[in-house]
C-alpha cells in the first residue's frame, strides 16, 4: 500500500526583489510504501530540505502534488493542516526541537495534548514508547540535564506517540556523537521492524545503510536508488559511498 | 587603520539597533527634558519674588532631586537591558578580531553619539517647554502675572553635568562588563541552558506576610498623625510583598497549577502554565517594577488632583469664617481693644459687619476612661488624646442665638467627631450632670477626618469654668482664650484691605494674639496645594514613560525567547491561530497582572490616604474617590493603548 505519493514536484524561490530565480526542485517523483524505510540523500543544497519542508506541509510546492494517505495535501485546508500533520506526521529534527521550558515528558506529550487528549490517555500511551526507547529514568528531566543521544530519543518518542503514519527525520544524527548515533540508528531500524514507516534525509552515509532504500537528489531531482534488498549494512554502506564517488565525480551520468 | 572607522562602527552599530536604542533615546531626552523644566522653574527669580513661593519652591526642589534620581536608576536599568540584547554582536565583534579596548572605544563613540542627541534634544526640549510649563504652573497657583522667564544656564550647566555622568557611568559600566567576560559567553548571550526556578516557599510566604501586614497596616490605621508615620512602613512593606510574590509566589502558584495534572494536561493551559513559569523567572522584577510605578502615579496623582479640586472645600473647614482672631490667656481689657480695633475699621475701609462674634474658652489635653475625664500633666502627646474646651453658657448662648439654662452642675457636651454618648461626667473631681449633647453647633462643625476630637462642655458661666479649671490646675487662673471670628460684607478690594488692616492692627498690639484671614491664606495654599498638583502630574508623567519603556522592552525581549519556542510548537502540530490565541493569553496575563496589583495596592491604600489628606485639612472623601477612580480609569487607558502598541511589535517579531 502506498502511503506517499510524490509526483512531479517543483520548487522555485524567488529572491525577495523578484530578480532571480532559484530553483530548488525541479522535477521530483517517488512514493512509499507502508512499512518502507526510505532514506533521501544528497549534498548541501541539492533540495533535502525543501522536499522535506513540503512533505511537512510547512512549504508549498510551486507545481506538482503530494498524497499522503491518498489525500492530496492542497486540498487541505489551511485550518484543517495542523490537525492532519498533528495526526499523519512524526518529526525528528537535526537540532531536536525540545521546549527548554518543558520537561521531557512533557515535551513528548506535547502533540498530545494539543489534540486534546486526557492526561490519562496520554499517561497510558507514553509507557510503552518510552519503554521501548529506554527513556524512561529521564521523563522527570529537563532537556538541560541531559545528553544530546537522550535528546533525540525523546523526540523520537514525541514523533511517535501521535502513532503517526509517516515519521519525517531531517538529519537525526546530525548533532550526535557516534556512540549515540549508532544508537539513534538501531532504534529507527527497530521501530521500522515493528512496522513504522520513515522517511529519513540525510547526508550521513552511515545514517543512509540503515535504511532499506535510499534515493539521491541531485540539482532538485531524484537522480539514482538503491534498494537494500538482502544487503547487509555494511554492503549497503560501501554501495551508497560508490554511488556518491560516482555523483560527485559525475560518472554515474554517463554510466 | 581608517580615523573614522570606529565612529562608522559605532554609528552604523546604532542604527542597526535602532529598534531597542530608539526608544532609549527618546525616553532619554524626556528625562532630561523634564529636569531641566524642573531646575529652571525651581530656581527662577521671578518665581521667589511671589508672595506664599516657599512651599512651591521647596516642592520643586523636592522634585529636581526625585527626577535627578529616578533618572539615574533608569537609564541604568534600560542600559542593562541593551547591552544584554546585544551581548550576541558584541561577542561576534570580539571573535572577529575587535579587542576589547577597540570595542571600548567603538563604545565610547556609541554612547557619546547617544549622549549628545539626547543632550541637545533633551535641554531645547526643556528650553521650548519651560516657558509654557511656568505659565501653567503660574496658573495653577493662581498668579495672574506675566514673568521673565529665560534660558537658565545654571540649570543647562547641572543637567549636562549630571546626564554626563550618567551616561559615562553606563559606558563604564558596560566596558567593565564585556571586559569580564569571555566570548563565548558573550555569544551565547541570552540563551544560555535555563534552569528552571525553584520553588521558594519561605521567600513566598514571607512575601505574602509582609504584603498582608502593609495592607492590614493601611487598613486599620485611625489617627490622622499616625497615619504619616506608619504610611511609610505599610509602603515599604507592601514593596517588598510584591517583589517577593511577583518573583517566588508566583512560581510557587504555578507549579502548584502544574501538579494538578488534569488542570495541567489541557491545551490551553499546558503551554501557557509552564511558559509562565519561565517569563516569570525572567520577569518578575520587571512587572514587579512596573506594579510599583503604576502604584506610584496612581497615588500621586489621584492624592494631588484632589487636593487641587478640593481646595474651596478644605478652605471652608479650616476658615469657618473669613476672619479668625485667636487671643490666648487674654483678659476682658485686652479684649475691648481687640472689638474696637475692628468696628474702627469696619467704618474705616467701608465694609459692613455680617457676624461678628467672640467665644471664650479653657482647654487642655484628657483621656477619657468610661465617664471619668483624666488629666495627667506628666503624661506625654499621645494619639489617643482629645481636648477638652470649658465654654461659659453665656458666649454659648449669644453663638446660637438660643436661650439655654444650667444649673451649677449641669453641662452641655458637643463633639466635632462621634457623640460620647455620656449621661455624667466627672471632671476635676466633681461630678456633671449632661443636660443634653448637641448633635451639632456653630462651635466647631462635625468632622469625620479631624485630627482630634475637642469635647466642647459648655458650664454654666465663666465663674463655675474657672473653678473647674483652677482645681484641676491649682493657682488662681482668670484668663481666658478668646477666639474672634468676623464675616463682612463689602467690595473686594474694600475686603482686601480689611483684612491687611486687621493683620496690622493685630500686629500692633503689645499682648498675645494672632489673625488669619481666609482671603490672604488662600494664596500659600494655592502655592502649596498647585505646587503638589503640579509637581503630581510631572512626577506621573515621569513614571508613567518609565513604565511604557519597561513594557516596551519587555515585548521585545520576550519576543525574541518566543519565537524559538512557538516555531517548535507549530512544527509539531499547533495551528497558527492556536499559537496566536496562546501567545495573546501569555502577553495579556503578563502585562495586566501588574496593572491589576497596582489597582489592589491603591484601594487599599485607601483608607491611609484618607488620613493622611486629612492633615491638609481635605475630608471630602467622595471627591478623592471619584478623582481615584477617573485617575485608575485613564491610567488604565493609557496602559492598554501602550500594551496595543507594544504588542503588534511583540507579534511581529514572533512571526
């Protein structure tokens, strides 16, 4: 079943005077399927972030659709959008995007309570997320007190408490160190088992192996995949660093 | 290196601030502004040359010296303000090869550039606008001349020397900080890693400890005299409530609201609880400032504006009569001369006699224990005490035109507070059967804010009054006070100079007597009752931009902490008009709650104030509720107008 749908996606930005055009994306087409864990890679201004903004619903594409869960994300309305990302979407972010002014339990129930829910409610859901997540001795904390790997993980578990249909990660172990990346990582394959799509953009090759399909972006367009099928990580990861020799290099163009 | 590149820094650095310098500047220039008029005013020549301008020139000094250090403690409080919302710049500077002595320097040029603006803006300003406040303060004393007023420059001379030294003092103070601190630091700035603020359950209970004992102070308090000690202490204390419930209670009450978790765990309160509890951490101090200056022009407006309008009246209880003679300890001869000195000039400067009347009397000091009327010479001034005046029924009769009779131990009792409701009292050892107590008398009308009751016991003639006082006294007194009060009728300037002629031929005699005439007090009480309204409304005026420049800083600054934090929310599913209903909640709680604070301290403060007029003579307690009230109704305007202005900053700076 697919859960994403991108079709022929097109971004321009347009500098603030109206002289000269930017073109983010050009041409974008992919799609998900439910249970997929999809990583998007590319270098510095290759476009991640705009299609990911407009997966959020925090950008508008100048042409082109989105479909998440067969529903087109322009016919939404605009009063109607926080509600839908609320319940489609999980977020994981570079820079974790806790409320220092809440503690960490808090900061998970965040969406929650937004959507209104009871404390009871919520209380019942937390238990076993952050049970999974081994998060459980630094509920009471604040994002002050703690490591940035226990950071991330809470906002994992904020991004899965709304058990969203997509979770949406923009450079997740881009603030970690390696220990804690490795962590982060074995817990986004580990939710992924249990049947979470996500879809991962990144830069980080290693953060890529990890994921079961990896497609690259290249000047706004989706310009190579790899599927995992029964690689092991480590294959994949020599595999995605071939791939990215070659696109820098631009040999895979005439290959 | 360039000769003018730090001054392009440092005026370059300005105008990219000019969002936070601005309004410095601005309220930078009112401040000096206003001292200069206030200097200039104090010290014209013109001005002392007026008849009854002592009080209003002490007041105006008072207020020079007000102004000279409110002005000091607030540029130092917005200063520390702006250095720290630049903290981030000057950091980067540091780290991109400015040393510290050259960021020094590119402030020292900064600060002068302000300092002068505001210099020269702030003395024309205060040079344009003297003139015309002079010639209203003019008309609030009622003066109808015309002065000289000129450019002082003295007073040019003192605001440069003191405004200089304010600003150096902020520039060093600012060097001295960045010197103390490493780049880092200064680039982090702001944010770094909050703590959240503990609960300080001593610091808040004392806080309501003391704020309960200032109200309870200013509640209970009954006598006018202790009413000025003891404002000052219910004053300081309900100062120190507030600072200490605006910076620990508040906390405390929040995370008591945050322990509720089926309070908690709705959307509305969720962000707003626990966002209060760090604005509160970081500004407390600020709204604990703001309640306090809003308190400030709320009393010192509504007390001044009162005292201005209730004049006329305050002129009626204290000169029943347009001419009041008081002769001490005099004897019948004296007393002849005083009657003939008067019908002399009644015929003299052509003015008609419309009452003419004389009351003798003997009074001293006694604390009434059940009917008894103690007289305790060692006893020392005691609050508690009341008067008595001995008055002979004769004079009693002739003042009410009544026909009363007593017998040797019957009196008449009247008192200018509440009745004593007394059937016999004794005095001087004997025993006096109360005939009836007067309800009301041309002796002395009824009051409710006097300072002291005086028991008017009206004996049966002047021998029984001197046998009384004799035993109570020993010796053989057979003096009496006479108290003259005149009302004529005539032209004004034919009243005029009756009254100079009763002031000199008062003045002439060789025993002790003095006069007051109600016409020529009236000038030293428009001098002092205009000098208050005027220096009221000045210092109102001077808090009250101090308050919209704190609430103005305080939007920004917030706005800035915001943002971060209502980016996060809508990126994890707020909507945008729940943000904006949030955000309104938050701006709203923080900026009335002090408004609100300032509105409880002044009612009440408003038994205190009650008294304390009371000394100025003012009992008209329906006008000074009515100019309170008008005056918390436009301050609140006013506030509500600033907050409107303050916030659409705030909104833009947070979207």
């Amino acid at each position: 079943m697919v859960i994403l749908e991108v079709n022929n996606l097109k971004k321009v930005y347009t500098t603030r005077f109206g002289g000269n055009q930017v073109k983010a994306l050009s041409n974008v087409t992919f799609s998900v399927e439910k249970g997929e864990y999809v990583a998007i890679m590319g270098e510095s201004g290759s476009g991640k972030t705009t299609l990911l903004n407009i997966l959020a619903a925090l950008d508008q594409p100048t042409s082109g659709e989105v479909l998440l869960d067969g529903r087109n994300m322009k016919n939404i309305k605009s009063s109607e959008m926080s509600a839908f990302r609320r319940d489609h979407l999980g977020f994981v972010f570079q820079d974790f995007n806790l409320l220092d002014n809440f503690s960490i339990e808090d900061n998970i129930f965040l969406p929650l309570v937004l959507a209104k829910n009871d404390h009871k409610t919520i209380s019942e859901k937390l238990s076993p997320i952050a049970k999974k997540l081994g998060i459980e001795a630094i509920l009471p904390k604040f994002p002050y007190e703690v490591s940035g790997g226990e950071k991330q993980r809470a906002a994992v578990a904020r991004a899965l408490i709304t058990s969203p249909l997509l979770v949406l990660a923009d450079e997740p172990t881009g603030a970690l160190d390696s220990r804690a990346t490795d962590h982060l990582l074995e817990l986004f394959t580990k939710i992924n088992h249990e049947g979470q799509t996500v879809l991962m953009v990144t830069h980080s090759t290693k953060a890529a192996s990890h994921a079961g399909r990896v497609l690259f972006i290249k000047d706004g367009e989706v310009f190579h995949q790899i599927y995992r099928g029964d690689m092991t990580t480590e294959s994949m990861y020599q595999k995605i660093s071939d791939t990215l020799t070659l696109i820098t290099t631009g040999g895979l163009q005439n290959a | 290196m360039h000769k003018w590149f730090y001054t392009k820094m440092a005026l370059g650095n300005l105008g990219k601030n000019r969002k936070i310098i601005l309004p410095y500047l601005i309220m930078s220039i009112g401040i000096i502004t206003m001292f200069y008029i206030m200097h200039a005013i104090a010290i014209n020549e013109g001005l002392a040359s007026l008849p009854g301008a002592d009080s209003i020139i002490t007041i105006l000094f008072f207020g020079t010296v007000v102004i000279g250090i409110f002005s000091a403690i607030f540029m130092f409080y917005t200063n520390s303000f702006l250095i720290k919302q630049r903290k981030k710049e000057i950091g980067l500077y540091n780290i991109l090869g400015l040393e510290k002595k050259h960021i020094a320097k590119m402030l020292s040029i900064e600060t002068f550039f302000i300092a002068l603006v505001a210099m020269t803006f702030g003395l024309l300003g205060g040079m344009v606008l003297s003139k015309l406040m002079f010639m209203i303060l003019l008309r609030l004393l009622g003066f109808d001349v015309t002065l000289k007023f000129a450019v002082s420059g003295v007073s040019i001379l003192i605001s440069v020397l003191l405004f200089g030294g304010i600003f150096l003092s902020t520039l060093l103070f600012n060097v001295g900080h960045i010197h103390l601190s490493r780049p880092i630091e200064l680039l982090k700035g702001g944010n770094l890693g909050e703590r959240e603020p503990k609960s300080k359950w001593i610091m808040a209970l004392t806080g309501a400890m003391a704020l309960g004992a200032g109200y309870y102070i200013a509640l209970t308090v009954e006598s006018p005299l202790e009413a000025i000690f003891i404002f000052f202490i219910a004053v300081v204390l309900v100062m120190i409530g507030t600072y200490l419930l605006f910076t620990t209670g508040s906390i405390v009450v929040l995370k008591m609201l945050r322990r509720n978790k089926n309070f908690y765990y709705k959307t509305k309160n969720f962000t707003s609880v626990s966002g209060m509890i760090y604005r509160m951490k970081q500004n407390a101090v600020g709204l604990a400032n703001i309640c306090i200056l809003s308190t400030a022009v709320l009393v010192s407006l509504s007390t001044t504006v009162s005292l201005y309008m209730g004049m006329e009246d305050v002129l009626e209880t204290r000169y029943p009569h347009e001419i009041g003679i008081m002769m001490p300890g005099g004897i019948p001869e004296d007393h002849e001369k005083v009657n003939e000195m008067v019908n002399q000039l009644v015929a003299e400067k052509n003015v008609e006699l419309e009452h003419f009347n004389t009351v003798r009397t003997k009074g001293f000091p006694v604390v009434v224990s059940d009917n008894e009327f103690i007289v305790d010479l060692d006893k020392g001034f005691d609050f508690k005490m009341n008067f008595v005046q001995l008055v002979p029924l004769e004079d009693f009769n002739i003042l009410e035109n009544s026909n009363v009779e007593l017998n040797e131990d019957e009196i008449l009792i009247y008192t200018n507070l509440e009745a004593l409701g007394l059937e016999s009292i004794v005095l001087g050892g004997s025993e006096f059967q109360v005939k009836e107590e007067l309800a009301d008398s041309l002796l002395e009308p009824k009051s409710e804010t006097a300072l002291m009751m005086n028991i008017y016991v009206v004996v049966e003639d002047a021998e029984t009054l001197h046998g009384i006082y004799n035993t109570i006294f020993g010796g053989d007194d057979q003096t009496l006070d006479y108290i003259t009060s005149i009302d004529v009728i005539g032209t004004d300037e034919a009243e005029l100079a009756f009254n100079n002629g009763i002031y000199g031929g008062v003045s002439g005699f060789d025993f002790d007597i003095r006069a007051d005439s109600k016409m020529l007090s009236k000038d030293s009480f428009l001098s002092a009752y205009g000098g208050f309204l005027f220096l009221g409304i000045f210092l109102g005026t001077l808090f009250l931009m101090a308050t919209v420049l704190i609430i103005y800083y305080k939007q920004i600054s917030e706005g800035y902490d915001d943002k971060v934090r209502f980016d996060i929310m809508q990126k994890v599913g707020m909507g945008e008009s729940e943000v904006k209903s949030t955000i309104k909640r938050q701006i709203v709680m923080v900026f009335f709650i002090p408004l609100i604070a300032a509105i409880v301290h002044i009612s009440f403060a408003f038994n205190v104030i009650v008294k304390m007029l009371a000394l100025f003579s003012f009992s008209n307690i329906s006008l000074f509720m009515v100019c309170t009230a008008v005056t918390v109704l436009i301050f609140a305007i006013i506030y509500f107008i600033v907050y409107a202005l303050t916030a659409r900053a705030y909104y833009r700076i947070v979207q």
